[in-house]
C-alpha cells in the first residue's frame, strides 16, 4: 500500500508535498466534528430493486452548504499558521470548493477572496458571498478562475488553495468514507463523483487502508474527463471540458490526487450530461433528494455498470444538493417519461 509515501515533485504553489494517510483522516474528523454535520447513510430498497444490490446513499446533499468539501475547507483552515490566517486566503471555484473556503474562513476569522468563472450557480454565488467571502468573477471556466486565483495569490500576499493539491483538504473529505465504514463495515463498493478528485482520493485512502477488497469506483463526465485520461495514461493530461456538471468541470487531471488515484482507485466510470440529468430525477424520485449534477453521478455511474455491482452492499455518495432552478427544470424538461 503506498498512500503513506510522499509524493514526488515540489508541490503546487506552496503546498506541502506529503500524502495523507488513514491517521491524517482521523484528525480531520476531530478536528471537523464541530463545524460540519456527520450525514445519513441510508438504504432504499426501491434503489435495491434498481440495481439489484443492497444500496445505500450517503448523504453530503445534507450536510452545511450543501456539498462534501466543507469538510475540507474546515480541516485546511483550522491548521493554518498565524502567518496565512493574517495574510488571508484565495480559491478558484465553480462553487463548492468556494463555499468550503469561506465558510472555513469565517469561522476562524480569516479574509477569502474567491475567483468564480462567469455565469456561475447563483445559488453557490450567493451563499460564498453571505459567508463574508469576496467573489471576483473571471473567465467562463474553471481553468481560467485557477491562473488568476494563483496571480492574486502572488499579487496580494493570499495563501493559494488549490481544490486538488492539498493534503488537508483531501484528509478532510475522507471522513465521508470514514462515516461510511463506521456506519457500514461491511461495505463492499463505494461509487462517488470525481472532479478535482479530492473526494475520491479520500475515500481510497480509508477504504483501501480499512480493508483492501473494497473496491472504489470513480464517476466522471465524459464530457469534462481530464482526470480519467490522467488516471489512464499515468501522466497529467487536459482535456476539453463541456459537461453541464459544474462540480465535475476540470480541464486537467492534477498531480497529488492522480498519483493516489493511480495506486488506489480500482477503476473509471464515464458517464453522460445526459445519463446525469437522469440520475437527478431518479434521486428525486426515488429517495425523495434535490441533487446538483455531481451528486447524482454515482447513481449514474452505477446503473452504467449495475451488472457489475449485481449482489453487492453499495454506497453511493451523493456529494452535494446545490442545484440551480434552471439546471432542476432542464434536468426535468429531458428526462425520459418512464425512469425506471
């Protein structure tokens, strides 16, 4: 097992070069406990039926903010030195990423500035600026926001986080899987969304160090699928990205999170807008959960590959709720008029 071994290369912008372990997860969850909530894992025997699995969902769509990366932003924040706390902070984000941070920023006093590319989720836009953080909107996608978060980092003296390269942010996020394996010891495949790749990364470390025979199964689009062809090829890679599915927008795989996908992850599931806009109704229909396009892609990862996952104890995560009105409507106007 090699998540223990420190990576190579000299980070990104500042940031340590080490890989978080099982231990560094654990301390997260202390650390945690008092700012973001411990979320259900519940099972739905009309999923069950679906997939022909014991399926259950864990649900980050609940937790503060809506998403699974407060967890993060908390564990980062709260370990931050005087020096950074004073200095003050930058993001880049299509949302999520970016309530995490300044949320985290507000509880331990420090000043956020996040970089949102234009024509960002309203929603997460006004929740970032209701947490006391400053928006500054450039560029129409995720890699834009990335090269001027990095340039105000250098310009103003912030302390860059990245929503990939951190080992606290990723040791933050594991504590879903942590919850899941406490909740579930017994858990045999955990299926959740990938972007960035933080949160499946997390999810590796815990259940491959608790018990190796669990497998981890990543759901990206295949309209935005960087990190797949990173995880592939063993090298980072940039890809275009035109998926609906903001949370899982990243034009380039990145360097900590492919290294620790490539030992752990047992394996890919690509997925269409389409087939995510499906995953969204049948989560409303079926456990009765508003969920942004990224949440939904470990249901629709799974029914892609459900006769794999046929006889199995599952656990979907469904990794955040923050969906837009229109992206709901749409979701809705293209759905088939029978979901199963």
């Amino acid at each position: 097992m090699s998540h223990g071994r420190p990576m190579e290369g000299n980070g990104d912008k500042g940031t340590a070069v080490w890989r978080p372990t099982l231990q560094d997860v654990i301390g997260a969850s202390r650390r945690t406990a008092p700012h973001v909530t411990r979320t259900p894992l519940h099972r739905y025997l009309s999923l069950d039926r679906l997939l022909d699995a014991e399926v259950y969902v864990k649900h980050e769509n609940h937790q503060r903010l809506g998403a699974f990366k407060v967890r993060g932003g908390v564990n980062l924040i709260s370990q931050l030195s005087d020096d950074e706390k004073r200095r003050g902070v930058t993001a880049a984000s299509t949302g999520n990423h970016g309530q995490s941070i300044a949320y985290a920023a507000g509880i331990f006093g420090v000043e956020a500035a996040i970089v949102a590319p234009e024509g960002a989720n309203p929603g997460k836009v006004e929740s970032i600026r209701n947490l006391g953080a400053q928006v500054i909107f450039h560029g129409a996608v995720f890699d834009d926001c990335l090269a001027h978060a990095e340039r105000l980092a250098r310009e103003r003296g912030y302390r860059f986080i990245h929503s990939a390269n951190e080992p606290h942010l990723i040791a933050g996020v594991g504590t879903v899987a942590l919850e899941i394996l406490e909740d579930l010891p017994d858990v045999q495949v955990i299926v959740t969304p990938i972007g960035g790749g933080s949160g499946a990364c997390g999810a590796c470390i815990v259940a491959k160090t608790v018990n190796p025979d669990i497998q981890v199964l990543g759901v990206q689009s295949v309209q935005a699928q960087a990190a797949w062809l990173s995880w592939k090829e063993g090298r980072i890679v940039e890809s275009p990205m035109r998926t609906i599915a903001e949370g899982l927008a990243t034009g380039s795989g990145y360097e900590m999170t492919n290294g620790i996908l490539r030992d752990l992850l047992d394996d890919f599931i690509l997925v269409t807008d389409s087939e995510l806009e499906q995953a969204i109704v049948l989560c409303l229909e079926k456990t009765h959960n508003l969920t942004e396009q990224a949440g939904a892609a470990a249901l629709a990862g799974a029914l892609k590959v459900r006769e794999r996952l046929r006889g199995k104890r599952i656990a979907l995560v469904m990794s955040g709720g923050n969906i837009s009105i229109p992206q709901l409507r749409a979701a809705l106007d293209n759905a088939p008029g029978e979901s199963g």
